[in-house]
C-alpha cells in the first residue's frame, strides 16, 4: 500500500439541464468524495491506493463501494451499517459558473465512523496517508478518528499528506481553525488554496502561506493557484509552476484532489518540487474537461500526452 486515504463518499446527483433545481427533473448519478478521488486518481496512474469508511448497508453504498474497487483501489477495510444511511450530494448547475452544492449527509454513516472501527494494523502499512479537513468537521467520532490516524502515522515513520479542504456548509470557521491547524502542525505535505490560507493563517500570499505552514512543521508545501498553476516550496527551495491552459473547463469539481494526486505521484517517484508540480497541475487540468468529480482523471500514458511527454496515435 503506497497511499491511504479514508473519509466520507457520497452519491452524486448531477442535474442534466442548468437552473434551480425545483426545475430540474433528470439526474445522473455517480459517486464524489474528496478522499476517494485521490485514491482513485492514484489508482488509474498505477500506484497502489487504499480507502476506507463506513457505508450505509444500502444499494447507494453498495454501488460506492464496488465503484471505487473497480478502479482498482483495495477497499477491504470499508464498514457497513444498518443503522445509518449513505451520505447523498445534490449539484445545481449555471451555466459559466462552478456548480452550487447541497448536502444531504447529517447523520450519515460515514460521520459514525470510529476510532473502533479502525484496523491499527493495516494502517501501519502505508508510505503515504492523505487527510482531508473535511472527515473532522463530520462529526466528532471522524475527528477522533483523525488523530488517532495521525498519531499512529506519527509513531511509524508514514508521511502525512494533507489538504484543507475546508467546507464552511459542514463547520463554521470558528470551530474548523483550530482543528485544522493542529492537523496541519502534524502533517508533512500539505496543499492549502490561496482561500484556505486566508482563513487559517490570515494571509493570501502564497510564499507567506509556505513559509507559515513549513515554520509549523511541514516538509513540503504545495499552494494551489488554480489555472495559474501552483507554488511548491521546501525548508530550502521554492518554485513557481505554471498551470496548463484549457480552453473550456467543463467542471471544477475533483480538479484540487487530482492535483494532491498528480504531486503525490511525483513523490512517491522522488522527483523535484518543480516536476511534482507538474505532475499535480496537469492532473488537475485533465479533471476539469470531463463532467463529474472522478470521471476526468487519467491514466499514466494520457498523462504522459496530455504533459507532451508521449507522442498519441489517434488514427
């Protein structure tokens, strides 16, 4: 197991026409997760990926649970319950605007996930384990869980990845600071927006944002500046990478997960802050030009075209 992530996924109900939804009458249904894309995303470029949680013992968890282990990603550590139902995400669409999103996942059985329903064990397992700000603010069983991860990665060498992905619909920021910024403290990598710095360091510079978040510990910082690229920096050298134009974004939706993905690839090969960083834009680039929040990840050869680094036959 290279990389580990866990945390809630849900179903995605994406509308087929643009407008409030009170007008909308057909959907497409698919899966979205934040940690799950990450692991799917590593998946697809060859690496070995794990993800766990706690699913409803329902057909919506079913279908969540064989979705993500059809992409090759082990899930033998997924939890069912009778108790609680599988979290639902509704997406509303205008057109030449990011998607408005309305959740429907309080009290959901991911949000019951708890320290208990851990396996030490195989944790102990991974190079590599990501975490996102959003599995705290689920409920204060998944914060326990958390820590509890992050102490166990701490206590056997495993590199922490971590991505704010700060969700103002599931916490306010009050609440979420503190807590993300303890997570930040004990996390390796890290890779916060220029909006997710402003909020927990009070600063919408990215080389402030870096230098902020190694002062606190980090080993390598990776600010996203979205379609101008990013800002990778270390304790000793830092970079600018340009993003990769696109010419029509279709959705935005998964784009900073596949970047997290794309710059862990690129560590787990060892290569330089700079070619992590293209590695992470280019495979956030690539999630914008397919509709859903999973759908647009590549496999390693479109990578490679997409990147010009391989040449396509396409007739």
């Amino acid at each position: 197991m290279e990389v580990l992530t866990f945390g809630e996924s849900m179903i995605v109900f994406s509308p087929q026409n643009s407008g409030p939804l009170r007008y909308v009458h057909s959907f497409d249904r698919s899966i979205g997760g934040a940690d799950s894309n990450v692991a799917i995303a590593l998946s697809r470029l060859g690496y070995e990926s794990a993800w766990f949680s706690k699913l409803g013992d329902d057909e919506f968890g079913r279908y969540i649970r064989n979705t993500i282990r059809g992409e090759g990603v082990d899930v033998s550590k997924v939890k069912f319950t009778k108790d609680y139902s599988t979290g639902l995400l509704f997406k509303e669409r205008f057109d030449g605007e990011d998607p408005n999103v309305y959740y429907y996942r309080k009290h959901s059985a991911a949000s019951t996930l708890t320290i208990d329903d851990l396996d030490l064990n195989y944790i102990k397992k991974a190079k590599i384990i990501h975490i996102t700000g959003i599995t705290p603010a689920l409920s204060k069983d998944t914060r326990d869980v958390v820590f509890k991860v992050l102490e166990v990665a701490k206590e056997n060498g495993i590199l922490i990845s971590f991505d704010p992905n700060i969700r103002l619909k599931l916490w306010d920021l009050e609440k979420a600071k503190p807590v993300l910024l303890k997570i930040a403290s004990m996390s390796d990598i890290i890779f916060p927006g220029i909006d997710e710095g402003k909020m927990l360091l009070e600063s919408s510079d990215e080389k402030e944002i870096a230098s902020k978040f190694i002062e606190m510990g980090a080993k390598i910082v990776a600010v996203k500046l979205g379609a101008d690229g990013c800002f990778a920096a270390d304790k000793n050298n830092n970079t600018y990478v340009k993003g990769y134009k696109i010419k029509s974004t279709v959705d935005t939706v998964g784009a900073g997960d596949g970047f997290a993905a794309g710059f862990l690839s690129g560590i787990l090969r060892k290569l330089s802050l700079f070619e992590c960083g293209k590695l992470g834009n280019a495979l956030g680039a690539m999630a914008t030009l397919v509709k859903g929040d999973m759908e647009g990840y590549p496999y390693l050869n479109q990578l490679e075209a997409f990147m010009g680094d391989k040449k396509t036959i396409d007739r």
